[in-house]
DNA sequence: GGTATAACCTAATGGCCCTAGGTTCGCAAA
DNA sequence: TTTGCGAACCTAGGGCCATTAGGTTATACC
C-alpha cells in the first residue's frame, strides 16, 4: 500500500481546506483521516491533537491574511490604502470562512510553533505602515489600529454570523464606514481632558 | 428520589452558567446533565438537543444584553448615551463571556422559540434611539448603526482573544475609541460620488 | 542489499450525542 | 382517599469521536 506522504503542513492544509467547506466545528480528527486515506491515529504523527490542529490552522489563516493584505496594499497609502486592506481583511474572511473562524478562538497556540510565524509581526508593520499617511503619534497611534481591527473584524464577524438584515446590502454599508474611518483617521479628536495620558 | 423540577428554562440558565464559568465549548450534555444532578437523556425532555440548547442560550444572551443596555441608557442622550451603550455592551460580554460567545454563531435558532423573545426588535429601537440625537436620515443612520455594532463587538471579540499586546491598556483605546466614533457621528461624511444612493 | 527512520497500522479505552421505550413522581379530579 | 394521567426521569444501547500504546512496513540513504 502506498504512503500519503504527509507532514505536519500538509494535514494543516488539508483541515483548512476542510474547514472552509464544512465549517471548522467539522474538522475533527477521523473526517480528516478519512479524507485523507488515512487512519485517524496516523495523525497524531504529525499534529498534537485536535487543539493543536486548530491552532496550525489559525497560524496558517493569519499568515494568509497578512499576505493578501501586504500585496493588496503595496505602493499605496491613505484612503487607497486603507480601503485596500479593509478590502483585503473581508476578502479573506468571505473566502475562507473556517480558516477564519479559526484565528478568532482564545489563543492557546504552542508558543514553539507560534515562533517561527511570520504573521503577527508582519501584520503590525503594515498597519502602522498604512497609517503612516495620516500622520499620526502615539499613543494615537495604537488606539487607531485597534478601533480599524475592531471595526473590520467586527463587521465580518457579524456579517457572518448573519446579524445584517437585508434592508441595505452590507457591501454598501461598508464601504460607508469605511468612508468614515477614512475622514475619522484625518480628524483624529485630540485626547480630551480626564482620560489617561 | 425527588424530581430536580426541570423545564427549558432552567436547562438554558443552568447552560448559560455553565458556559460563563467553563467556556461554551465545555456545555456539553452530559457535562450540564451532570450538574444538574441528571442523566443525559433526561435534558432531552427540555431541550431538543445540543444545538438546541445553544441556541436558547444565544437567545438569552441576547435578551439579557439588550436589557442591560436599555437600562444604562435611559434617560440618556448624544455621547452620554452613546457611551453607556458601548459600556454595557462591552461589560456584558466580561461578565458573561460564555454567554457571549454563544451570541456570536451562525443563526440557527429555532423559529417558533426566536418569535417570541423580545430581543432584536428592542435591540434595534435601542439603537435607532440612541442615535436620535445625531440627526442622521436613512440610510446614514442604518450604516451608522452597522458600524457602531461592528466595533463594539469587534473590539471585545478581540479583547477576548487575546488580540491586543498588553502594551496599552484596552480601555484606553476603547474611551479613544468612543471618543472618535462620537466626533464621527456629530460629523458624519456625506456619501462620495461613485458609492451606491 | 541492508538498515534506520518515520509513516502508517491495529486494537482498545473512554467520552459524548442521541433515540427508544420503560418507570415513578406529583397533582388533581372522582 | 383513591385513581388516573402527564410529565419528569430513568435504563439500555448505538454510533461517532479523541487519544494512547505498541506493532508493521515503506522508503531513503549508505
């Protein structure tokens, strides 16, 4: 009988494949041997377990995304920018909804693996990147990237989840916000009394 | 042997205790079968199954959420209102991380159950009302709302995943975040040319 | 061609979801 | 008080899943 041939990267990919066609909560051990040819303990192998499966696939997702947002942003800067990595962000998500899905659990991912990862780092560096248009300083700075992550993330999340009736098209709505986002950022509201340095 | 006087109701909340203290993917059935001091197929006389029960427990968040919202916003007005709402929204999801979570999956609520829960419906005036003050008109206003419901619930999704550094502390950015999205709502963009009327 | 490594297997344990069908509690009417 | 009766709860069992222990075999390298 001949072998699969797996790896560890391998039997990630395949459960992010499986991930984003039966939704991640079906990724278990024995669908994926099955559809791989395989027995379901030849997995343990080359994965931990099925946790740490989960969190080779989150890394994977984030790795993804960086990616697709670093060549969706390349060259440009402020609104250009900005849209193109909201763009890119949601994108991805729509894609690829388990693998998704997946980067949004608690993180418990094996600190070893998580070393040698490209992504958060990289995804840090474009973001302050991509607002380096809007001439910011910290600790503004940091608050901005924080209340875009929210914002895309959040409106993925509940477009996912299916909290946008169908009155108005989400895509309308985003780009709106994304409009507001992109005149908030060049009006940032100076720190008002009372709240911490 | 006396009865434990179970009914759905009691099975939700017992659930939703569960989930808060444990994590939602601890509420299993025999898990909340064990804790309340009953063998597993016994809860199916309440709940028709696992999805069910999540499903209810969505529904009771939800509830209790709008409610806790409604609460610290009456009275309110303009960025008061607006940051009580976000407050409550945000305190909620602390205290009642399980309960949160559960919110968050892809709607697979029961129908007959989902009519007669007064949630949406009150969520949505919530809203709207809270908006009032800002003198948007459609369909601004149900754009405003989709992004102010993104970033609230982004900003906790990813609070609780662990997703800021502990370089800043979150509720700084969060009252900067307010702060901006209320400077935003009192200047709201008017539509680019090109976007959809 | 021999050998070591790792890919893969069999076997087995225990947990979980869920169904079918039986038993007993508690209330309410006769 | 007794007799029903419905609902609350149970036993038994099937099927899927995660995980471990330990054995077998392909394959790459010498």
């Amino acid at each position: 009988m001949p072998r699969a041939g797996l790896t560890a990267h391998r039997v990630t990919l395949a459960g992010a494949e499986l991930a984003d066609e039966a939704g991640l909560d079906q990724v278990t051990m024995s669908r994926l041997a099955r559809r791989l040819g395989v027995k379901d303990a030849s997995l343990y192998s080359h994965v931990r377990g099925l946790e740490d499966l989960r969190g080779r696939i989150a890394l994977l997702a984030a790795d993804e995304k960086t990616l697709r947002i670093a060549e969706a942003t390349a060259g440009l800067a402020g609104r250009d920018a900005l849209f193109a990595y909201a763009d890119a962000w949601r994108e991805y998500a729509h894609r690829h909804p388990g693998r998704y899905l997946a980067t949004q659990t608690p993180i418990r991912i094996d600190p070893e693996l998580a070393a040698d990862a490209p992504g958060p780092r990289r995804a840090v560096e474009l973001t302050y990147g991509m607002l380096r248009g809007y001439g910011l300083a910290e600790p503004d700075l940091t608050d901005a990237v924080r209340l875009l992550r929210s914002t895309f993330h959040g409106f993925v999340a509940l477009e996912a989840a299916g909290g946008f009736a169908h009155a108005r098209p989400a895509q309308d709505s985003w780009v709106r916000a994304l409009d507001a986002l992109h005149t908030l950022l060049e009006h940032w509201p100076p720190a008002r009394e009372g709240d911490s340095p």
